[in-house]
C-alpha cells in the first residue's frame, strides 16, 4: 500500500472498530489521583508498624571489617538493627536472572551506596537519627569504575564468585519452617556447593548474533563508515520514591510495594525465605512512576528481613539520594561499523556493545539482549557481527528504564547512517528508503518475515514532517530513527490463550 492508501484507510469508518475509538475515553483512576484520594504504597499502613532507615556503604570497593550497631541499638524507640551477620537460615541474595545481589553487604561492599545495615525503629525520625550511629570499618580495595577499567587485564574483580550461568535456576526454591527460622533446602546461591567455580572476569553476560561473510564484505564496500557512540548513566525520577512494606501474619509474609513485576517479586521472595508461592501475598498499588526502574525486585527483601528480624510490620521508604543508589539505566559504549556499495546499499555491519552494568546484574542481561538484536534496525543486511558485553563495576546497579537496551543500540546505528549518508551524498530518508527490508522479508534468517510496509510506513513520516516545515526553515530540525522491536529481548512473538470452565476464552 502507498502512504496515501494507508492514510485514507484509517481514515474510514469501520463496524468492528469499538465505539471508544476516534474519541477520548475517561481514565478509569482519573478522580482519584486529581482529588488525591488515590493510595499509594508510601501511603499505607497497618497497626504495629514500625520504621526502617538503610545503612549505607561509604566506600566503591572494600572490605568490612566491622559494624558496630551498640549505638544505634541504644537509641530511644529503636525496635532492631539487622546486619548480614543477622541473616541466618534464609537465602541472603537475590536476583532473577542471576542471583548475585546481596540483600546486606556481608564480606565486601562493591558500590558507594550499597545497604549494610538496617535501623528500625518507631518513628521515621528516630530510625534515620540512629541509623548515623551505625559505624563501619573498611579495608579499602581497588575499584573499576567504568566498564573499561573492569575488562582491563587483571583488574580486580566485582564479584570473586560465579553465581551459576545467566537464567540458570538450579539454585533450590527452598522449603522449611516459616521466619523467623526458615531451614535450608538447597546451596546458597554463588557458594562452591552451588556453583563449583570462581569467577575469571568482570563479564556477566554475553551475547553474539551475526551472519554472512562480514569481512569480505567491507573489502567489497565502496563506503566505510565508523564511529562510536556513547550513552550516560540515567536514573528514572519517578514523583514517588523506592518504598515496600512487609509483615509476617501466621507465618505468610505480606508485602505491599512499588514493584512493576509484583509476582517476580513473589518468586525472589519465595526463595530467600523458603516459603512457597502460596505463603507469600504481593500486592502493588498505584506506583507513582517507575519507567521501567521499579521493574523486579528492588527494595521488597530490605523490607521482609527487618520484618522477619522484629517480629512487627515494617515500612521501609527511601529518599530521593537512596533511591538513586537502588538502581540506574546501563550505560554503554557502542562501536558501530557499516559498509555501503556505491548505490548505498548495506553490505556489512559490525556492532561492539560493552553496558557498565554496576555491581550486580539485576535485569542486565535481557537490556544487552534488546540492545544486541536492534541495534543494525529493519534493515536489509547481508552481513552482520554483533557482539554484546555487560560488565559489572563497582557503581550502583543497572536495570530497566524506557525500552532498555533499544536506545543505546538504535541511537548508534541510526547516527552512524547518517553519517553513511553524508558520505555517499544521499538523503538520510532516501538511505533508509533504499535499504529498509519489505513485507514477507526476513530480517534474522530463519525467523518469520515481516508483517509491516516499513516503507509506506517511513512515507508517512516523511510526509508528516515535510507538511510542518515552516517558510524559514533555516533553524528547524527533524530528527528520525528506525528501529525493529523484540518484545522480551527475543526476536519473536508469543500469544496465550486460556479456555475457561464456562466455555469462555482469554487470548
């Protein structure tokens, strides 16, 4: 179809379209959140509750030597004080792709801001005024503070130990007695019992994709474009900050949080404490922002082992400076390769990815997967090498944020073919034009071809923005990128359906 097919297409009546299209339709929590009667997880509560305030690290990279709590213990309306030393019969770390992230720092500290300890007590103000006599000795270590540093030659590692491959689940759910004395069932995630093998490298994970000749092409190119391009540190600033509250009632644990993925929650808290699914309630109310950075777990075990320590409800509700020390967006640099025949067809391209992750893995993984199978775009490309690398290092953890790992990768390639275009003397637009793949076209061999007119769809654009060019053009700019989308970090698509007992069916 043309561009103007499509646009009178959409433009007709339809009998199966729903009454609500075409229209504006009410938000369903629109009075509640405008007349602030909406609550929130920071808002809740529940008789008994009681405080948390977070000890943190001072030092990028040490070891501890010492907490000493008496202090802090001492201090009117202080209920506990739990340390790593405190967490006995449960599983002390978490993670659902790879579980290396402690919930307390326990023989080293591996990023400036890492919890060490937690203050509990009556009063939001009396845990935070005993929480600064909390006092630590380090030995200080060396660091790697960027991703380049952490691959260099024997630089110091992250992490010593190998937590077992990248989704590897073999570390038991356990089963036993409810906190606070929950028996293990299986090895600590990360021990020699559970994984067998020290770790050689900073590397967390891996991935490569590629196919054709890449080598021989560029030889064959008329046009050789390379560059590199760098993307920042970012931190999701939702209105409502990192918060979870945790209880143990007759042996269930209920948590109320901030979480995106409330039954990935479940599942890591099923696994510290060796309770099963069913002994476990997680419940998200309205979340106030999360971009993708209140993703998986975060603050919940925090939450759950004070709870389990004091024997009360506790409400755990970081600040601002806190929350940023909980997680971030994976920066990267990315070195991006391509080769044009002199009509300015793709013959090659060649993608290096390198992510500083931070200190733990968290949902790193999968950002380097989408980052690795968007990067070289719609595009037709007979040959391509793509290698991927997320490095830890001794700064705060990396994870989701805002269609992880497609904007690192697509900024890349998108920018490095217009400078192809500069090169060969060529729109940018009509570059895409001539190389975008078609209907029915593979873009990975032997996946299924492609659903979309991404040229029609590319006219579109370029109409749209050549109609709000104005007469002096002279300071207006447009910007355009193309990028092909694999839900999950997989290149393919998945559908469920569910018969229900009344002959109903859900897809």
């Amino acid at each position: 179809m043309s561009a103007t097919e499509i646009r009178t297409a959409l433009k007709a009546p339809r009998d199966d379209v729903p009454a609500a299209a075409g229209r504006s339709v009410r938000r369903r929590d629109l009075v509640e959140k405008v007349t602030g009667a909406a609550r929130f997880c920071v808002d809740l509560e529940r008789p008994g509750m009681v405080h948390a305030r977070v000890v943190r690290s001072e030092r990028a990279h040490a070891r501890i030597l010492g907490i000493s709590t008496a202090a802090a213990a001492a201090c009117p309306g202080v209920t506990g004080v739990v340390t790593a030393g405190d967490l006995k019969g449960i599983v002390p770390r978490f993670g659902h792709i790879l579980p290396d992230h402690s919930i307390l720092a326990d023989s080293k500290v591996r990023y400036y801001g890492e919890p060490l300890a937690i203050v509990v007590a009556d009063s939001p103000a009396a845990a935070f005024d005993a929480a600064r006599l909390v006092t630590v000795s380090y030995e200080d270590l060396p660091a790697v503070m960027s991703a380049a540093d952490a691959l260099q030659p024997g630089a110091p590692l992250v992490h010593e130990e190998d937590y077992g491959a990248v989704g590897d689940e073999s570390f038991t759910v356990m089963t036993g007695p409810t906190p606070g004395g929950p028996t293990p069932g299986g090895p600590t995630p990360g021990s020699d019992a559970a994984n067998g093998a020290a770790r050689s490298s900073n590397v967390l994970h891996e991935v490569s994709i590629g196919w054709g000749d890449v080598d021989d092409a560029f030889t064959r190119s008329a046009v050789v474009v390379e560059g590199t391009m760098r993307f920042p540190m970012l931190y999701a600033y939702a209105m409502e900050p990192y918060n979870a509250m945790a209880a143990f009632v007759d042996g269930r644990l209920e948590v109320d949080t901030t979480a995106q993925h409330p039954f990935m929650v479940r599942d890591d808290l099923s696994r510290i404490f060796g309770l099963p699914l069913a002994a476990i309630t997680v419940r998200s109310p309205y979340v106030g922002g999360g971009y993708g950075s209140k993703s998986y777990t975060k603050v919940e075990p925090l939450a759950a082992v004070a709870a389990m320590h004091t024997g009360k409800p506790v409400k755990l509700v970081l600040d601002v400076e806190q929350s940023i020390y909980t997680t971030r967006a994976d920066s990267a640099v990315v070195r991006v390769k391509s080769g044009f025949d002199a009509g300015g067809a793709i013959l090659a391209r060649q993608f290096d990815i390198v992510l500083d992750s931070g200190a733990y893995a968290d949902n790193s993984p999968l950002v380097l997967a989408k980052a690795v199978n968007r990067c070289f775009g719609p595009y037709r490309t007979p040959a391509l090498k793509v290698r991927g690398r997320a490095v830890y290092t001794n700064t705060s953890p990396a994870s989701s944020y805002r269609g992880f790992g497609a904007p690192l990768g697509v900024l890349a390639g998108e920018t490095n073919l217009e400078q192809a275009a500069d090169q060969l003397g060529v729109d940018s637009r009509e570059l895409r034009r001539r190389n975008l793949a078609r209907p029915g076209e593979e873009i990975l061999p032997n996946k299924r071809g492609l659903d979309a007119d991404l040229v029609a769809d590319l006219d579109l654009v370029g109409e749209a923005l050549d109609a709000g060019r104005p007469a002096d053009s002279s300071l207006y700019g447009t910007g355009l990128a193309c990028s092909a989308s694999d839900a999950g970090a997989f290149p393919v698509s998945t559908v469920i359906v569910r018969v229900q007992a009344d002959g109903s069916v859900i897809v």
